[in-house]
C-alpha cells in the first residue's frame, strides 16, 4: 500500500510507543508505515520510503533485542534512532551499550553542545532551540526549492526530555558525535559525521518530552526533506481501492457494535462496496442503551446497508445472567453467549466458504493485544473480537480485514467524519461490550437495565446540552467517557409526606487520553446538582445520587 506516497518507515521493536511516532509524524502530513524490526527491507518495502525510524524496545540491544536487516546502514536513508533504535545502530555499528547503574526514567535535562557540528545539521538542531516554532520547521521542510533555513541558535540548548533506559552507550560506534549529554552524564543525542544518522536517546514522540514534535518534525523535513502531502483523504481512496482489491465479489461480513470503530467500516464498506456485497450483523445485548438499536440501524441505514441483520437476543442474556452477582462471572456469562449466538447467527446466514470478515480493529488494539502489553486492553477487547473463534478461524484463513489497523482513535474518528458518519457516532464516548451488566452491580434484571438506561440519557443528554466552563465545547466533549451506575443499595429519603426506599445512583465522568489511566472530572458543581435533581425528578426508583471521585488507578473506569 501507499506506494506512490513518500514516507517514513518505522522499525517496531517492541516499544509501547511506537506507534505514537507514527501518529506525530501523520499530523504533520506526511504518512508513516510501521512494520516489524527485523523485517527484511526489499525494495518493495523501501518503495517511497524517504527516512527510517529505528523505534524503542524493552529489550536490550546486547540480550534479546533484534536486529534490523543490514540494509538499512547501506540504503543511504536518513536514519533515527529512539532510545533502544540508538542502542540498536550503536551495537550494530561497532559501538557498545551497557547497562545503567540505575534505571531512568521520567524528565531528565538535556544539554545541546553546538560548537563544531558539521553545517548540514544546523537544521536538525534547531529542533533543540526553544527559540524556534514547529511551525517554523514544518514550514522548513519539503521540496529542495525551498529557500535554505539557516536558523540562528543560541547557545547553551537546554530542554527537559522525557527518559524511560535501563542501558546506556557506553561507546559510541565510530563516526558519531555526542552532542547532547544528559544531566546524569550519559550520551542523549548522537549524529553521524558523514552520514545522514541521528539517534535521541529519549522518547521525543512522547508529549511531556520538550521539544518532541519539533526533533521529530526536523528529522522528517530537514533531514528526509519530505512535503507535507499526506491527507486523510488521500488515506480513504487507498484504504478503499485495498478492500476492493481483496474483497473481489466476495460477500464482507461486519459485525457491529455501535461504537465509532465498527461503525466507520461499515462506512468505508458501504461507500466501497455495492451494498448487496456487503453484511451487517449486529447483536441487541438487551444491555444496551435508550434507543440504541434504533440508533445504530439508522446510522447504517443512512450509510446505505442493504443487508442489516440485527440480532435481538435480550431475552436469552437476561435469562443467562439471572441470579449472577459476581463481576467475573458476569463477563464470562455474556462473552460465551456472545460468541454462541454470534456463531449461530452468522451460520443461518448461509454465506459462502469465501466470505470475508471485516473488523474495526485500531492499531492499539493490535499491539496491545499482540504483544501481551496492557493485558488488560486484550481482556478488555477479547469480548468482541480478538478470542472469537468465528475470528480465529477468519484470521487463519486469510479472510480478514482490518482497515483501521493503522490508525489511532481519533484517527479513525477523523476519517468517519470524512466518510460522512454523523457526528454523534462519531464523537461517542467508549462503552463496553458488556453494556449495562457492568454497570449494575450485581444481579442484572430488565426492570434494572430498564432504570439505568432512563437515568442515562438523561445524564448524557444534559452533558450534550450544557457548555463546558470555557465555553468551548458541551461537557460531553470535555469528558473522556460518562456514565451512570446502579448501585445495590438502597436508601431512606421523603417523597411528599411519605418515606422512601429508592435505589442509589453513581455517576461517572473521567478525563483520560487512552482509558489506561483516567482522572475524575471537575465536575461544575452547578451542573451537578442541576442534573442530579432532574435524575431524582423524572426516574422515582432513584432516590440518591452520588458522584464517582476515584480516579484510576486504583479504581477501575468501570464498576465491575
Ligand atoms: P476499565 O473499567 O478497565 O475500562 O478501567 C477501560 C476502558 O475500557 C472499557 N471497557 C470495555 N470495553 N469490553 C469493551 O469493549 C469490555 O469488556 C470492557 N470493559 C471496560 C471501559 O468502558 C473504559 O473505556
């Protein structure tokens, strides 16, 4: 894919952040393919590749790490390497990598020494300026026409960039130069005299490194002199003709969820796809929220489905959940039935051997899952997609695609936009795939899930409607995910001259960037309290609300 497109090729050798270098260097326009660290580097693979990332490791460069192949030092390619990428070219290149008395990590400073840097790096270092703007270095960048930046520096270039090394250099291979050295006397920074090769020992794609974006940035444009011509759009027509190419006449099968992720690739189907190709399935839980299945049908609808089965299976989880208390077993109880029914239904559907299964899988879920980092997030995602055996067998066959696998969440929200997904879809905040049972505790019951979904949309229907304190956004925007959660326990209140027994409500809003950690959010108390009172006004079983003040860790975002 992608090869009429200049780029920028990542090594993956195991770092979480990985892909985040590729995410930075996308929104600066230009496009970025990450493949595997040691895989072999044909000329296929090197097609519109303008620069080479050597990415991070948990491994060690002198134990169990793994090697590049060799092509990269004779390609002729600028190359960075990041942390474990450096260590990499160090021990590759003749150099040697030890391991530190202490491991660092966090903010450490940087010291930027200029004097007798060769000329053809001035614009690389001007990435370590604070004087200097990103946007002064994208603009930089591109074609050779570009009249020549010489960017005045000023001595001494200090900045905080953000370490996480147990090994160090403790030589640098011949023909690099250590011109940035940390505060804890290790080498940070190391280019090449003759070749077009720098390596950072810190993690510039990180956001609390200072100037991150900008060393990366300079490395892309100064250094790979790439042009600023990658779009989301662009990215939509190549995504398209790939599942056209692979689909053939082959009917596609989409199993929906509701979520952004599923159901942009049902957008990017549709829009590929003659409708008729084209199967939606989508399983009503019965755990899900006011008028979901409505919800979804019609965005479907509206995106042309031709061929929507939506699968209403309330009855038979309610009855598989009856006298079920324990979180664990919950889970259990309606990932198993998800998979029976989902196995059974795609079977009445009678489709050929040769039918292909499409799935939103993002690129997080696939490292995270793939790699055994964050085995929560494979838990997390297992309901779904990654332990299905109806996947499994699709994957071992070759009849997968993934079209999102590339992207980051607000990638694939970006790109729904584009496809014309409405903005509600696509702005949703995350829900599980356990839906509602997760939220009440304990017993799940219909008279239950039926409170808690009226108590819902309230709650997310207010913060839609109320402005942030900024007045940037709604208050929805402002959070990361909301919702409510129906406790087991009751308590006394009045209603008129009488006592009351209701239900205690919680409520749930956090600000996180990816769900591994999450803050409370700063609820305006005004807001609060108006909401809190319309719950009690119009649901009468609530008769308490409270409000959820545990960030995560060492509460979990959900309840159960
Ligand atoms: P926790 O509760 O583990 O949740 O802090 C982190 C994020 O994951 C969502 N979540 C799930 N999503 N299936 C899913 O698809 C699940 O079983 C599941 N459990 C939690 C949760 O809503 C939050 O966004």
């Amino acid at each position: 894919m992608m090869n009429k497109t200049e780029k920028i090729l990542i090594l993956d050798f195991g770092s979480q952040t990985t892909a985040l270098i590729g995410r930075r260097i996308r929104e600066f326009g230009v496009y970025t393919e990450i493949i595997a660290g040691d895989a072999p580097l044909t000329d296929a693979v090197l097609t519109g590749v303008k620069g080479v990332i050597l990415a991070g490791s948990p491994e060690s460069a002198y134990g169990e790490g793994i090697a590049p192949d060799k092509r990269i030092y004779e390609c002729g390619l600028p190359l960075l390497g990041i942390c474990y990428g450096l260590q990499r070219m160090t021990m590759d290149l003749g150099g040697l990598v030890e391991p530190l008395p202490k491991v660092e990590y966090g903010g450490v400073e940087v010291e930027i020494k200029l004097g007798g840097q060769k000329p053809k790096y001035r614009r690389f270092l001007a990435a370590f300026d604070a004087a200097i703007s990103l946007n002064q270095i994208l603009e930089s960048g591109g074609a050779e026409e570009t009249p020549a930046y010489e960017p005045p520096l000023h001595a001494p270039l200090r900045f905080t960039a953000w370490m996480s090394h147990g090994d160090t250099l403790t030589r640098l291979a011949p023909g690099f130069a250590q011109v940035g050295t940390s505060a804890s006397g290790f080498p940070a920074v190391a280019l090449h005299q003759e070749k077009p090769w720098v390596g950072v020992q810190f993690h510039p794609e990180v956001s609390h490194c200072e100037r991150g974006s900008e060393i990366l940035a300079a490395f892309v444009f100064s250094m790979c002199r790439c042009k600023r011509e990658w779009t989301m759009a662009q990215y939509v027509e190549e995504v398209r003709a790939r599942i056209s190419a692979r689909a053939g006449r082959n009917p596609v099968l989409l199993l929906i969820s509701g979520g952004v992720d599923s159901t942009v690739v049902g957008a990017l189907l549709l829009k590929t796809l003659p409708g008729e190709q084209v199967h939606l399935m989508y399983i009503d839980t019965g755990l899900m929220r006011k008028n979901e299945t409505w919800g979804v049908k019609k965005t479907l609808e509206k995106l042309g489905a031709k061929n929507l089965h939506v699968i209403n299976a309330e009855t038979e989880f309610l009855a598989a959940l009856k006298g079920k208390e324990e979180p664990e077993a919950k889970r259990k109880t309606i990932g198993d039935l998800f998979i029976t029914i989902q196995e059974r239904e795609v079977a009445a559907l009678g489709l050929p051997e040769s039918y292909f299964l499409a799935q939103g899988t993002l690129y997080t879920d696939l490292i995270e899952s793939g790699k055994g980092v964050g085995k929560k997030a494979h838990l997390i995602k297992s309901h779904h997609n990654v332990g299905s055996p109806l996947v499994d067998a699709k994957r071992k066959a070759g009849k997968i695609i993934e079209p999102l696998d590339r992207l980051y969440k607000d990638e694939a929200r970006a790109l729904g936009r584009l496809l014309g997904v409405e903005e509600d879809v696509v702005a949703r905040h995350p829900f599980p795939g356990p839906g509602l049972a997760v939220r009440i505790v304990g017993e799940v019951t219909k008279e239950k899930c039926n409170i808690l979904r009226e108590v819902d949309a309230i709650f997310i229907d207010e913060l839609k409607k109320r402005r942030s304190p900024d007045g940037t956004g709604s208050l929805y925007d402002e959070v990361w995910q909301a919702f409510a959660v129906l406790l087991p326990v009751r308590s006394v209140g009045v209603a008129g001259d009488s006592r009351k027994y209701g239900w205690t409500l919680a409520l749930r809003a956090i600000v996180s960037s990816d769900g591994m950690t999450a803050d409370v959010y700063r609820f305006p108390m005004k807001d609060l309290l108006e909401i809190s009172g319309m719950i009690t006004n119009a649901v009468k079983e609530i008769g308490r609300v409270t409000y959820d003040i545990s960030s995560k860790p060492p509460a979990t975002i959900e309840w159960e």
